[in-house]
C-alpha cells in the first residue's frame, strides 16, 4: 500500500472512529496510574505517611480547581449575550482549536504519566509534583475531548454514536490492566518501568496520529463539493458563528456563575452527579476490602484478579448495549432504571444476607459495573445542558469546555468524600481503623488501605458484618438521592427537542446574517 493510499484510507475512516480512538490512548494510561501509582510510592519509594497526606490534600484542591480554571481560559471568549454582534468565528475553528491542543496536550500526558515510575526527586516532592502535573494534562485532554462531543454533533443519535466508539475503545485500552499484571513486581521494578515506557510511547504517538487524522477530516469536510457534515446534524459545513472582542460584549467570571445559578437543570444534574462520583470511587476504594472480608474464604486470588480486571473492562462493554437503548428511550429513561436497578439489586441483597457467596460476587461486580456504565452515560447530559446553557444565554457559541470543567468542580468532591465517609463509617459500626495497620496493595484508589490483622473469632463477624453493611447501605442510598434529584431534571422529551431545535435555529439565522454580510 503507497503512501498516498494509505492517506487516502484513513482519510476514509467514519469520524466517530477518529475521535473514540482518543480514549483508547487516555484509557490505557489512567487504568494503570489508578492501580499503582499509590503502590508505587508507598511500597518502592518509601513515602512518608505525612507526604503521602500533604500530597494528597494538594492534589485535592488542584483536581477540583484545575476543570474550571481551565474550562475558563479555553471557552471565556464565547460568554457572550449578544451573539449577532462582533467578528466571525466558524464551528469549524472551534473544533480545530479544540484537535490542535489535544495533539499537544496528548502527548505531554503521557510524559507526565513516565515521570511516575522513575525516582528523580525525594518521594514526597515527586509525589506532590507528579500529581499535579499528571492531573493538569489529564484535565486538559478530558475537556478537550468532552467538549468535541458537543461540538462535532447536536442531536442525541449523532452523540450516543461518538460517545460508543468512545465505549469500545476506551474497552480495549482497559485491558492494559490486565497486561500489567505480568509485569507488577515491586521487588524489581524495571520491567513494570518498561511496560509503563511502553504505554507512554504508544498512547503519545496514538494522540499525534489521531488528532492531525481529525484535524485533516475537519479541513477536508469544509473543501469538498458537497461539504458533507462531520455528523448528520453537526453543523460544520459553512457554519459561521459570531464572536466579538473580549472587552465587548463579553462577561466576568462572576456574571457566567450568576447565570449558572439560575440554570436549574445544571443545578440538579450536579446533585445527582456528586452522588454518582462519590459511589463510583466508594466502589473502587473498598473494593479490595469486600473481596477481602466477604469473599476471601469462598474464590481464589486468581479469581479475585479476575473480578477487578473485569470490573475496570464490562462497564464500558454494557454501554455498548446502553447507548442503543439511549437512542431510543432517551438518556433520562436508561439513568433512571439504572437507578432503580441499583435499588432493587441491593435491597434484594440486603435481604438475602451475607452468606451467600455467589450472590455477593455477582453483587460486588454488578454494582461496580453499571455503577461505572451510569458515569459514561453522563457526558451524553452534560452536552445537551451545552445546548439548554447556549440556548438560554444566547450565547455566540456554546462554552462546552466550561461547562464540563464547573461539573468537575462540583462533583469532583465526591471523590474524597468516598473514603473518608467509608472509613468513618466503618471504625462507627466495628471500631475498626483502617489507617492503624501496615498498608495493602490498593486497587483503583487514591488511599492506601492496610491490611488488618486477622481478628479474634469473636471479632470476625463484626467486621464482616460491618463491610456488608457498607457494602449495601451505601448504594441504597445512593439510589434514593439519585431518584430524587434526577426526578426534578426536566432537559428531556419535549423540552430537550425544543432546545435542540432553538440551537439548529438559531445556527441557522447566524448562518443566513453572515451571507447577507
């Protein structure tokens, strides 16, 4: 195959395809931090209890302002009440801007990634450096590429088709968790550090391929003859959008969270998705301690390893079948029974005990895995509240990349609430302290959890009884917030196609001035 072939071919290749590529390159570097990197700097490098703390309460407070921060600087030019004043700015540009700093961001992500796995500086300053500096560039890819799901499509069909490429690749790229597994050895440590060079390489070359892949389909589709769409009703053929300078026509920081506050829907889509993300890292934080204490006695540790590799894989495999059914239910309706079977799943294994084993293991994967699949519907949300935001505001273009980053900022708390609530809770009902004990290897968490000693047989049904509490009192109530809150969420149905429908238009009269210009 020549050269130009090659080109040709890959020009060809269905856009969704480019753009769900990026999550395999963001999937197979995030699934191996999250598993080892605390491992790695309490058991390799030797941190300090008191730098591991600093550390993370540093990290704490820049993973929830760095979304909006950044958010900010990259969609501040578009706050706008007067969308027909000023110069023009095409969709197009926006996505290309959007492509252009994924090709750098991409890259400078997986070098920050390889900067954990190699000792450079004492291990508390690397630890806090590393953090921040690997969370700066996650955050930059993720509202970048968040954002494109906005941009490149408007209706609900042409989304749920990027969001499953998104799915499928981001499947594949899970599977490094179980590649890694051959070369974990904190004893000798080189070939785990050439596995994670191995990553960086390809995850960094995979971002530089793919984003000028993108970039030359968004060029090519504004050149052809007929300007064929990105998506069906994505708008980028010949859409001109109106922008005008900062100082005119713009607004502050503080007017765009006025109006932010007057958004009800946002407003109780962040409820809803606080609690989401606090049982989402609440599953992941204790989910060694349930194979632990509830099942140990019942699977093998092969089976165990088999369970965590799974749950990191099957959620983004069950949204290959949920993404169907939110093109035709409607993304309200498939949240809304995943919540009420979140509730029935777990009162029905409130009712059936804790000595029943094969039941808890379905139980501890499932709620893990549609508790994760419920996550990946959500950014379908956030893009339409891109639209109902646009819409209210009449906005020049839609500030997509602020809107996900003031989600984060909001919900990103749940991710410290999850093991702090969870070990409080815990030490409550059996007086057990996690944090007293050497540490354990931890799974998908940001804490280190330790290794309790084995307990008195008088002790033991406590504690066990304590984790299945835990284990099924959380999702209950969970659920019962989130059926709540998610009840008073009204972008759906009617409004949602009325929304839509005043964002086509007003695309459409922007377009229909600029030709009269």
């Amino acid at each position: 195959m020549g050269l130009g072939t090659l080109q040709a071919w890959t020009l060809g290749l269905p856009t969704a395809v480019v753009y769900g590529s990026l999550a395999l390159f963001i999937s197979i570097l995030h699934n191996v931090f999250l598993l080892y990197y605390v491992d790695t700097f309490v058991s390799v490098y030797k941190i300090n209890k008191a730098a591991f703390w600093v550390g993370e309460t540093v990290f704490l407070l820049w993973n929830s302002l760095n979304d909006p921060l950044f958010g900010w600087l990259s969609d501040r030019q578009f706050l706008s009440s007067q969308p027909w004043s000023g110069a023009r700015l095409s969709l197009r540009a926006v996505v290309l801007a959007r492509v252009r700093a994924l090709g750098w961001h991409g890259p400078l992500l997986a070098l920050s990634f390889l900067a954990f796995w190699v000792p450079w500086a004492p291990a508390g300053l690397q630890f806090l450096l590393c953090l921040c500096l690997y969370d700066g560039f996650l955050t930059l890819v993720d509202l970048h590429h968040h954002a494109l799901l906005a941009d490149l499509a408007l209706s609900a069909h042409d989304r749920t088709h990027l969001n499953f490429y998104c799915s499928l690749f981001s499947a594949a790229g899970s599977l490094s968790v179980f590649a890694s597994y051959a070369f974990w050895n904190k004893e000798d440590f080189s070939s785990f550090r050439a596995f994670c060079v191995a990553l960086a390489t390809g995850s960094g070359l995979g971002f530089v391929g793919a984003t000028r892949l993108l970039r030359r389909q968004v060029e090519a589709a504004g050149r052809g003859p007929e300007c064929p769409a990105l998506a069906e009703d994505g708008g980028l053929c010949g859409e001109e959008l109106l922008t005008g300078c900062q100082d005119a026509g713009g607004i502050t920081l503080g007017q765009y969270l006025q109006q932010l506050a007057r958004h009800r829907n946002f407003l109780w889509f962040v409820g809803m998705d606080l609690v989401q993300v606090f049982h989402c890292h609440f599953n992941s934080n204790f989910f060694p301690l349930f194979l632990e204490h509830l099942l140990s006695d019942h699977i093998s540790l092969s089976t165990g390893s088999f369970l965590l590799g799974v749950s990191y894989v099957a959620p983004h495999l069950n949204n290959l079948y949920f993404l169907p059914l939110c093109r035709r239910w409607g993304v309200y309706a498939v949240v809304r029974g995943l919540f009420l079977l979140k509730l029935g799943l777990s009162l029905l294994m409130l009712l059936a005990g804790p000595d029943r084993p094969s039941l808890l293991c379905l139980f501890i994967a499932s709620n893990r895995v549609f508790t994760e699949g419920t996550c990946k519907l959500l950014t379908l949300v956030v893009s339409d509240l891109v639209d109902e935001d646009l819409v209210l505001n009449h906005r020049k273009q839609a500030a997509s990349a602020l809107l996900f980053g003031m989600v984060a900022l909001v919900t990103k708390p749940g991710q410290t609430f999850a093991p702090l609530l969870g070990t409080w809770l815990l030490c409550f009902y059996t007086g057990h302290d996690l944090f007293q004990q050497p540490p354990l290897t931890p799974v998908g968490s940001a804490q280190p959890w330790p290794e309790p000693p084995a307990p008195a047989p008088a002790q033991a049904p406590t504690l066990r009884q304590g984790c299945f509490y835990l284990l099924v009192l959380v999702p209950i109530t969970c659920a019962l917030l989130q059926l709540f809150t998610w009840s008073q969420f009204t972008l759906h149905g009617r409004r949602l196609h009325m929304v839509k429908a005043q964002r086509q238009n007003l695309s459409r009269a922007q377009t229909l001035d600029v030709k009269m210009v």
